[in-house]
C-alpha cells in the first residue's frame, strides 16, 4: 500500500483535480520570497504549474515518478504541503485528506484486483480542461478486460 499511495500521490502531482487555488488578501502582507500583496488583492497558486518547476522538483519533473516518494526502505516520505499543495496548506489544509486518499487507495484497490486494464489510445498525451476541477478532454482510451 506505500506504493499505492505514492502512486496516487505523484498522478496527483502531476493532474491535481484542483488546479489554481485562489485566495483575497485581508491586509497588506509579504509572501516568503518578499513580494509585496495589498490588501483586497487575489492571489492564486497553480499547483498543476508547480508539478512542473524544476527547482521544485527537479529535472524530471515531468516524469510519472511514484519512487520520488519513498524512502529508501519504500515506506511512503511526505513533501511539505507547501511544495505540494493539492490538498493546500497551511491553517486551511483540506479536512478531507485523510478520507480522500483512503476512498482514492481502497477503489484502486478493488478495480485492479477484479480487471486488467490496457491504454489503447495514440501516442499523444489526453487533453485538458481547465475549470473548476481539473479533467481529460475526451477522456482516456482504455481497453478495460476481467481477471479470471
């Protein structure tokens, strides 16, 4: 299961099913890096553009990687929620974590026991639609066969 979960963490990583978080400002402040925010100003963090920043997570941060996520024994290694922050961070980190990742594991679980799954689409990586949940445009092309 620490695979599992490395897994589910690094898909979402790289396709957060909340992409852009936005947040107003209450009073005039100072990010970490010492950039000014006013007060009544937005700010939003994309985590779907931070999976993708090399000095945050290397040269292959493009690359499904569920490994970057295990310790060398294999036990499961959280990042910070600042440097990952599909469930965001902070006093306002998601009360539903915990429950996600263990609805997310125990269907995983339960589909690949009962069936085989082969992707049968082109070469191409699947579209996205950005709204308010992140998704595939189109869909994923699967041939999807039972386990005897």
């Amino acid at each position: 299961m620490q695979y599992l979960h490395a897994a589910v963490t690094e898909s979402m990583r790289l396709y957060p099913p909340v992409a852009m978080d936005t947040r107003g400002c209450k009073h005039d402040d100072f990010l970490p890096d010492g950039t000014f925010v006013g007060t009544g100003w937005q700010v939003t963090c994309s985590a779907y553009a931070m999976a993708r920043v090399e000095d945050i997570w290397g040269k292959d941060c493009e690359e499904f990687k569920p490994e970057r996520w295990l310790s060398e024994d294999g036990a499961f290694q959280p990042e910070s929620t600042f440097r990952y922050p599909v469930f965001h961070a902070g006093p306002r980190m998601c009360l539903g974590k915990e429950m996600a990742y263990i609805q997310m594991k125990s269907i995983v679980a339960c589909v690949l026991e009962r069936f085989s799954f082969r992707f049968v689409g082109g070469e191409e990586r699947p579209g996205l639609v950005h709204s308010f949940t992140l998704r595939m445009k189109g869909g994923l092309a699967m041939q999807v066969d039972k386990r005897s």
